[in-house]
C-alpha cells in the first residue's frame, strides 16, 4: 500500500513538473512575443520620426505643440521634434499634476517640463501612464501633406502604448550611511535610497558599502566618524555620486567619487588656509573685478547717478544650477571702455567662462552691458538700478545688491598688517588684541566660510539693507510656510526646494541645502543672515584699511569709530572678581560633537555704553550672559545688541524677535565656541533693565508676535537655574545670578538654561567684554 501511494505522489508530481514546463514554455513564447512586438514598435517610432523631420519645419511641430496644450520651447530642435513625433505616434500627454505643466516621455519615465515657479523647474516624474484617451490633434486646413495622410491614418490604426520599463534596483543590497550636513535631509534620501533596493544605515559595524559625505566635508576638516570608516577601509564617496546615481537611475562606480584615499588632517588644515587667504576678486559696488586684469586706474564707470557694476547669482536644486555671474563697465583714464563678464559655479574652478572685450565707444558700451543684463535676467537694467523694480524669470539670474564701501573679507588687515598695526599702535596693548581680531580678514573670512558664503567673486559680506531685507522676507515666508502649510507628500517636497531656491538665489553659498523644517531654518539659514547682516555692518566701519598706508595708526582710526569704546580690567580689582565668579559657577562643560571644552577667562573689559531707559519705566535690572562671535563684535561695539531677525521653536529664536540673553555663562559659551583650531572667542555681560511683570514661561504661545507687539519682558524657564541663595547685588543694585547651576524642577522645559528675552535695545546696556579661551577636557 505504502508503494502504491509513493508511486502515485511520483506520477502526479510528474505530471505537476509537465504542467508546469507547458506553462513556462507559453509565458516564454508569449514573452519573447511581446519584446518582438515592442521591438517592432520602437522601429516603426523611430521610421515615422524621420519622416515626420523629413515632412515638417521646427515651426509647423512647435505649432502644432502648442495646438495641443504640451511644451513647444522646451530642449533643442531634436528633443522638440522628438516629443511632437511620440505624442502623435502613441497619443498626447495628460499636464503635470504639480505645476501645470507640459509632460513627456524619456525613455524610463514620465517627466515634467514645466516650472513650479519662476525660481524652480519642476522635477515631477512617474511611472504611471501619463497618455491622455483624446486624439491628437492637427491644425484645421493645412496643407502639409503628410500630416493630411497621417490623420487618415490615425482613423484606422490602433494607438500602440508605451513601453514602460519597471523600476530599476540599482541600490539592491547596498547598505548605505549618511555623514555630514548634506544637500538634502537625510529622511528625503532614506525614501530615494529604499525605493530603489538600498538601505540607510548609521552604525559600521552594519556591513557599510559606503559612506556619502558632503562634497566639501574634507575641506571641512571632517570628522571623527569619518576617520573610523577610512581606518576600516569602507569606501567613503562625495554626495555627487548619490545625487548623480539618482539622478541618471543606475549605479554608477565610486572611483570618480573616493575620497578614501586622503584621511582628514593631510590636507583639511592647508585647503582651510588657502581658501581663508584666498584673493578677494570683488568687495564692492565701485570695485574692479581682479580677474579683468586691467592696469591701474581702470574704474567702474559711472553716469547720472547709475554705477555700471552688478553682480548675481541663480539657485535651482531640479535645473542643475547654483552659479554667480559678474558684468561690470569699465572704464581706463585714457576713457577706453571695456565689457567685462564673468559666470560660473561657486568652488569650481574649472566651472567658469569670462570674456573683457574693448568697445567702440561708451554708449556701445552701456548698450552692450544693457544687453548683457537682460539676457542674464529677463529684466531691464535701468529699472532695477534706479527703483530696484525687479522680476524673477525662468532659468535667470537674481542680482546681488551690494554696497558702495568695501567688504570687510577684503577691506580689514590680513595678518601681515595685523601684526605690524599692533606693534605700532597708541592704544593700550590689551585693546589692541582685541582689534587685532575685529579688524581682520581671517574673522571675516571664517565666520562666512562656516555657512558656504565666502565667495571671492560676491561680496556678500558687503550687502546693501534693502537686500538683506529681501532675504528676511524670503526667510519669514519660509517660516510661516513650514508652520502653517497642511501640504504633504511631493507636493511638500518641491515647495521645500522652492523656497530653498529663493533663499539661495539671494545669498549665495557653494554649498546650499533643501531646508525641511524650520529647526533647520533657525539652526542654519538665519544664523548665516545674521552673520552677513553684521559683517556687511563692520564693512561699513572698517572700509578698506589694507590700502591707507598714510595712517600711522589704523587701529585706532576705527577703534575711534566705533560708538562703544573698552578698557581692560585689572585682574585684582572686584568687578574682575564678580565676572569670574559668576563664569564659574554657571558653567557646565560645552559639547561639541565627540569633545567636551572648558572656558578660561583671558581678560576682561568694561564697555562704555549709552545708559538704559530711566529707572521708573524698569525697576529691576539683572545681569546677563550674551554669546557672541567674533565676526559680529563690531556690531556689537557701533550699534549695540540687536533684536534677532527670526522666529522658530528653536533656542534663541523661541519668543520671536527679541534680545536673548541667559543667566548660564554656559549658554552663552555655546553661541561663542568656532572650532578646534580657533580657541580664542568672547562672551558678552549685559545689564537688563526688566519691568515689575516678568512672565515666566516654559513654551510660548502659538503666536509669538503678541510679545513683540506688547514689549512685554520674558524669562523663559530652563531645566537648569542658578541657586537664588548665591545670587548677589552689584553697582546700583543690579541683580548678579551667579548661583550655582541646580535642578530648576521645571517639568518638560524646552530650554536647558534660563533665557530672558526683551523686545526694545533700549532695554540692554552692554556692560563687560569677556576675552575666554576653550580648551577641550581631558586633553
């Protein structure tokens, strides 16, 4: 009995195994079919295309484009005649579901060809069928006749459909890591990098395949993380080829793309050097272009209050784009004219096309630079140089509004100067090392090269108020956006790059990101216009000093300018005391990614600053901790302490526009720490001058503006506090909070550290400048 069942299982597993050979025989033969099928189709596609090139002029195809709603100026002639011979061959495309705009089909995929805005073309692409059921159609009494005998044709032929590949998983079983600050958040690459067959993953031990870096992260200085991966031998390749593989659909090999074979260190100091000593080409509205190259004496011609000098910039993540462009009038003593253009891609050297071409006469000249200008922009020059009136076009360059002075990158001290100012200057020795700071290059150069903006060929630490404006309201509406917007999904996405594109067409940067979230916004976009808001404030003041070598002291000619002078403080005397002690006991060691630092004071200087508001509009005034960098101390010494541009769920921006300023020197130290190599900074002490009613609160409203409005006084309530007990009273009873830091018992604090925030500069007295010193622990 057993053999018989065993027999039969044998019998009808093999007639299974036949059954199941005939089917795969019919799918192959069926398979093999259909590719013959659309093989056939492809040469018959390819057959009608020439004949239709053969049969119709540019004009009769654009026509006929434009007849049926698709996109008639998109690509070259070839690509036009492409797209109008597939729409007649397979049928018209549906429009884009994002922008409006004209479809068509690459080969692989659907793709838009339209623009979600002026500043964006749209990147729309999808696998799903995009043909629309209606006819395509001819215009009415022509007398082409090839499109008369195709619309005989098209009545009694079936419309053949589009082959559409499947997606493509050339990420299948790779294992990807994400370092760094790059282009795009890491959960939009997570999405890209899963649909096609790969996984993110952050920890080496993981089987890594690679590690993507930002394409300047070595120049950078890289990072501890990085280092292990190279010492492990995982293959660490630059951003460029994730957003190349993405962008062509294929895998494509890393060895154009390897920086594995240079660690951190070998060359991140030298290329941070050299970029920081870097010439300057261009520092201002009236400055020559160095790479004209053009004898002494040329100048930037000028007439009827019009200076013929203009720079830009244009920013679009989809379109490829993220390029400067000069073009300047400029005229020699003798009165001969010259043209000068450049264009080309912010740190790439090799990215560039420039042309100085003599001209006949001035008036060829301004005619010439007319030209020019309207074919970068798609405006008329004289309209934006006179009124500033001014619109965005596809594809086209936003200009850049500098200032008449001189970029402070350019126009303070490089260290040779530095050093020979301080040697010979009048002013006390202990002041003059502070100036050797705030009248450098180097603290100009580094704090715009932290955010991508030092760009020798844009002044963008040079920046007139009406630009800087333009850029505020570009970051508010971003802002406001990402807190309001119910939008999601791709329709998010390409907002989000639109708007990241706006930002950066206006303050250009070599490496520009697709913001996200308005923390990303707080974090990195406002931070850097406060920081090209306060450098183009010192250009201002300190002018160009590299080239007034009639001054016998230098230093003190801007030191005079600044409205807030300082002296320094004898180390024995009680004030020096008072701003020790308080440092000390509220501070915690600072973290900065794998390191913790300590902060020593060097010296301490006493600000001379206007007084604050009468005491019976403020009855209680406190002392305070302000961070502050280097590169905005000379705001800070002309104009005082200035309310932040910017609102967000972020410290410093929490309660809006406001002055921050924390009972934690700690706090403080954070905004004024720069990195490893640069262990000088300073902290600032400030007297508050706060009305009878603080509000002491742990989050703010949902609309922050109500405190600006009312000029109410804020403590924002932090986990951490200075013990009460500890607190002491300095020159007519100011409050000095120098507890010890202690568990606040605050519950679900957004803050680490108390924050007081005021709405009115009068309010705020710059009191002490603290020189300190970071120093990492344990080393």
């Amino acid at each position: 009995m057993a053999e018989t069942r065993g027999k039969a299982r044998m019998d009808a597993a093999a007639h299974h195994g036949n059954k199941k050979q005939k089917i795969e025989t019919v799918s192959a033969r069926n398979l093999a079919k259909a590719e013959a099928a659309m093989h056939e189709d492809v040469e018959s596609f390819e057959d009608f295309l020439k004949l239709m090139e053969n049969s119709l002029s540019l004009d009769e195809a654009q026509a006929m484009l434009d007849l049926n709603e698709q996109d008639s100026k998109y690509g070259t002639d070839d690509e036009i005649f492409r797209r109008c011979a597939d729409q007649m061959f397979y049928g018209p495309m549906d429009r884009c579901v994002l922008c409006g705009g004209g479809m068509e089909f690459n080969g692989s995929e659907f793709r838009c060809l339209g623009f979600f805005s002026e500043w964006t073309k749209c990147d729309y692409t999808t696998k799903e069928d995009r043909t629309k059921q209606e006819e395509w159609k001819i215009p009415e009494g022509t007398k082409n006749n090839f499109l008369k005998q195709w619309k005989k044709n098209q009545e009694r032929r079936r419309r053949p459909k589009r082959n559409v590949p499947a997606e493509q998983k050339f990420f299948d079983g790779m294992r990807i890591a994400l370092q760094g600050r790059l282009t795009r958040t890491q959960p939009e690459y997570k999405r890209e990098i899963e649909k096609y067959g790969g996984k993110i993953v952050s920890n080496l031990k993981e089987g890594v395949t690679c590690v993507v870096i930002p394409d300047d992260e070595l120049s950078l200085g890289g990072s501890s993380k990085l280092l292990e991966a190279m010492e492990k031998n995982v293959r660490v390749v630059k951003e460029a080829w994730l957003r190349e593989c993405l962008a062509k659909k294929q895998r494509l090999p890393f060895d154009d793309y390897d920086v594995s074979t240079v660690l951190p260190g070998e060359s991140a100091v030298e290329d941070t050097e050299d970029m920081l000593m870097a010439e300057i080409k261009l520092a201002g509205k009236r400055d020559v272009h160095k790479d004209s190259r053009l004898k002494a004496g040329a100048h930037i011609y000028e007439r009827d209050g019009i200076i013929y000098n203009c720079a830009f910039a244009v920013c679009d993540f989809f379109a490829s784009l993220n390029h400067y462009a000069i073009l300047q009038l400029i005229e020699l003593d003798d009165g001969t004219i010259y043209i000068y253009h450049k264009r080309g891609r912010g740190g790439d050297r090799l990215d560039v096309h420039e042309r100085l071409e003599e001209q006949q006469s001035v008036e060829q000249g301004i005619e010439e630079f007319s030209n020019i200008f309207e074919d970068l922009t798609g405006n008329e020059f004289e309209p934006w140089e006179r009124h500033k009136a001014f619109s965005k076009k596809r594809l086209k360059f936003f200009p850049i509004d500098m200032n008449i002075g001189y970029d402070a990158c350019a126009g303070a001290l490089h260290f040779r100067q530095v050093a020979v100012c301080a040697a010979h200057t009048k002013l006390d020795p202990h002041v003059a090392e502070v100036c050797k700071l705030i009248f450098s290059q180097e603290s100009y150069r580094f704090a715009l090269s932290e955010y991508g903006h030092l760009i020798p060929d844009l002044p963008l630490g040079n920046l007139t108020e009406f630009h800087i404006h333009r850029c505020e309201e570009i970051l508010h509406g971003f802002a406001k956006y990402l807190k309001e917007s119910k939008d999601e999904g791709i329709k998010r996405d390409i907002t989000c790059v639109d708007k990241s594109n706006r930002w950066y067409s206006l303050l250009y940067s070599i490496r520009p990101l697709v913001f996200t979230d308005i923390v990303e916004l707080a974090e990195l976009a406002a931070p850097a216009l406060e920081c090209v808001r306060d450098i183009s404030i010192a250009s201002q003041l300190i002018g160009n000093m590299t080239e007034e070598t009639s001054l016998d002291d230098p230093f003190d000619d801007r030191y005079s300018k600044l409205n807030h002078k300082f002296r320094v403080i004898d180390k024995k005397s009680p004030d020096y005391d008072m701003v020790q002690n308080y440092l000390q006991k509220t501070y915690e060691p600072v973290q900065f990614e794998d390191a913790s630092y300590s902060v020593t004071i060097q010296h301490v200087y006493e600000v001379d600053c206007p007084d604050l508001t009468p005491e019976d509009k403020r009855s209680k005034k406190i002392l305070l901790w302000c961070g502050v960098r280097t590169a905005c101390l000379v705001r800070c010494l002309h104009k005082g302490l200035l309310p932040a541009i910017f609102e967000a769920p972020a410290p410093g921006y929490l309660f809006g526009r406001g002055i921050y300023c924390s009972d934690a020197s700690s706090e403080a130290a954070q905004y004024g720490f720069t990195s490893i190599d640069k262990p000088d900074g300073f902290l600032m002490l400030a007297v508050v001058s706060l009305g009878d009613r603080v509000l002491e609160l742990t989050k703010p409203k949902k609309d922050v503006s109500e405190y600006e409005k009312e000029r109410v006084d804020i403590k924002a309530l932090g986990k951490r506090k200075p013990d009460e007990s500890e607190f002491t009273t300095w020159r007519d009873n100011i409050i000095v909070p120098c507890g010890s830091l202690t568990d606040s018992g605050v519950k679900d604090p957004f803050l680490d550290n108390n924050e007081y925030v005021v709405y009115d500069p009068r309010q705020v007295k710059l009191t002490y400048l603290v020189s300190v010193r970071y120093d990492e622990i344990g080393v």
